[in-house]
C-alpha cells in the first residue's frame, strides 16, 4: 500500500497541476512534502502555460501559492527536497529553456548554484551581464569548477606524459613500476643460493622515467566559437596541465576573427576562461599565421587547432596556410571536439582536405591528446 501512494504521489508530481483529471496528492506518511515540491515544479514549469493556451494558473488548495516563491527561495528548497542529480537538471532548466537569469545575475542566488561544468558553461555565456559583487562570485565558481576538473585530468595527463619507461637507462628512484626485473636478476645471479634454490638480491634495478632534454613547443589555438564552448574549457584546462611539464613549453592562443595570445596567463583558469568571448565570426587562417610565427624549431613543434572548421575567410587560405605548416617539418592536429565525450560536429570536407594535407584530424578526449603527444615525443 505505502509503495503504490509513493507511486501515485509521484505521478501527480510528473503530471502536474493543469493535467486532465488531476491526481490529488496522498498523505503516504513518508515525510515528504509532495504538496511543496509540486509547487517548486510548477514555479518553474507553468511557464509552458500562458493565458492563450487556455489554461490559468492558480492556486492548489492547501499548498503555498508558487506567487510566493521568489528566485533565492525557489533555490534553496529544491536543494532542501530533491536529490542533487534533479536540482543540477531543474538549474539547468531554469536557465538553458526559461531564462531565468536572474539565477547568474543575482548574487545570492549565484552562491547557492552547485559549482559543475555546466554552470561553468552559462557563466560564459551570460559574464557581459555580471558586475561588481556578482562578477567576483562568478569568478570564485570559475575557479572551483576548473580546480575540479584539473584534478580529475592531472594525474593522468602526467602518467601517460612523463611515465614513459626508458628501458636503456638506469635510475635512484625507487618505484615498483620501474623496476628492472631483468637487469636486477642478472646483477644477482651471482648471490643465487643452490642449497635453498632461491636468488638472494642484495640490489634492485630501477628504469629510468623520461628526462627533459630538449623540449617540446606545444602551441594550442582554440575557436571560440559558442559551438566549441566544451572544447574551449579543456583547452584551456590541459594547457594549464601541459604548462606544468618539463618536457613541454606550451602556448594558448583563442580565436574568432581576431586572435588573442593567453599563454602568459596558461596558469590561471580564471583569467584565461574569462577572457573568451563566444560567438561572431571565425578566420583559422588567421589563427594559424599566428602560430606559425611561433614556430621556432618545427621538428620539435606541435600545433593543436581545436576548431569545427567553419572558416569563415575562403578556405583556399586555410588550407594553404596548413600546408605551410605541415611542410615546415611541425606536426599538425585538428581536434573537431575535446571533451569528456568528444562529440564532434565539424565541416567534414574541411576535414578530408586537411588531413590529404597531411595533419591528424581527429575528435579526442582529453586523455586521448595526452596520449597522442606521449607517442610524439617519446
């Protein structure tokens, strides 16, 4: 009996109030306030009903008139009756489908969203609307969100970068993956014990990890086109990642039709994701005669352009331009998408042409482009 009112009651919710033949709520004894959260639905949703479609909105008897509620109060009771995964999709709702925004231009309302890649992403979106206390707020969540991302990248990023075992030279760092098991035996064959048929090692063999010798130039130049929003985020993530190596010297330049060199500011998640202004034109062609000035030695060069390849300045440009580039002896990586899920959408002709051009086209993870250079410069 308890399980089918939960059911009903949950029903009545998913429903909602201008439903054909409305569902009323039944008390299950559960302790939940079934009446209040259908309230913080409709406070969002009856904003799919207007006067014209036939349907006027009132009150539910004995329940709070959603009239009441304001923005900062509809946010902190959606926190206080349903499970984080539901209120990041009601925010995301209140946003994305009702523009709300006064849920990023409100201070107070600001500081109770949930810091995640997707208030990231509308922070970026709506910044020009932000000032003074707001602005500082928004700014405190940039750097939570990307700390957070950075994080789940890092460790990974540096193992498939510098963990690549040299098996020709030795080392003191004394690391159970880098053992040397077949040098260490062959040392200490001579301590072999016959009577108790076992090896006795007085010294273990260690490989050495990958030194910084010569470094390498990775120059990333990213779209700032509003379709490449996932991708600009971990652009400028991994840049701060890659930044960080020893072996890699790294640039950040952005892009629309006006190009913008971030790689003094490759260490601070904030100033570099803030300074991305999405939208308006796209000139590639651009953006890589500016990376190939900085291009100093091109057999030791990475070039990663991270772009849907929409040019928007001839393609003949382009494509030249990429040539230039590839015959000059640096490496030459499209990325069409880079994000956790790397779905691309791309002008698959650009894409044919500039991989017949000779440079690697490819939509990637994050970890798949850490992967990619570990090959390169191992």
């Amino acid at each position: 009996m308890k399980e089918s009112l939960v059911s009903l009651n949950r029903w009545r919710l998913i429903l909602g109030k201008y439903a054909d033949g409305k569902i009323p709520f039944e008390d299950s004894n559960s302790g939940i306030n079934y009446m209040e959260m259908d309230d913080l639905l409709d406070f969002l949703y009856s904003r799919e009903y207007s006067e014209k479609d036939g349907v006027k909105r009132g009150k539910s008897s004995g329940s709070t008139s959603p009239s009441n509620l304001t923005v900062p109060k509809w946010i902190t009771k959606i926190r206080e009756l349903f499970p984080k995964e539901t209120v990041e999709v009601l925010e995301k709702h209140a946003i994305e489908k009702y523009n709300l925004t006064e849920l990023l231009t409100d201070k107070e309302v600001l500081e109770k969203l949930e810091p995640n890649k997707e208030l990231l992403k509308n922070i970026l979106q709506m910044k020009h609307l932000m000032k003074g206390d707001v602005l500082d707020t928004a700014k405190s969540i940039v750097k939570k969100v990307a700390e957070d991302i950075t994080k789940k990248l890092e460790n990974d990023v540096k193992r498939s970068i510098t963990g690549r075992v040299n098996k020709n030279k030795s080392t003191t760092l004394k690391s159970s993956k880098n053992i040397d098991f077949k040098r260490t035996i062959k040392k200490n064959l001579k301590n072999y014990d016959c009577d108790k048929k076992r090896l006795v090692v007085d010294k273990i063999y260690f490989n050495e990890n990958v030194r910084k010798f010569n470094p390498w130039n990775i120059i990333i130049a990213v779209d700032e086109s509003g379709s490449m929003l996932d991708s600009v985020i971990h652009s400028a993530i991994m840049a701060g990642i890659f930044s960080k190596l020893p072996m890699l010297k790294t640039n950040l330049i952005i892009f629309d039709t006006e190009v913008v060199d971030l790689s003094g500011y490759i260490d601070d998640p904030v100033t570099t994701l803030m300074s991305v202004q999405l939208g308006g034109g796209t000139n590639i062609t651009k953006a890589m005669t500016y990376c190939e000035k900085l291009i100093e030695n091109p057999h030791r060069t990475m070039v990663v352009l991270v772009t849907d390849l929409y040019e928007g300045y001839g393609y003949g440009n382009m494509y030249a331009k990429a040539k230039s580039i590839v015959e000059s002896g640096a490496k030459l990586i499209i990325l069409t998408a880079l994000d956790v899920e790397a779905s691309p959408s791309y002008d698959k002709n650009a894409a044919l042409k500039m991989a017949s051009l000779g440079a690697e086209v490819a939509a990637m993870t994050p970890g798949g482009l850490s992967d990619w250079i570990a090959k390169i410069i191992s």
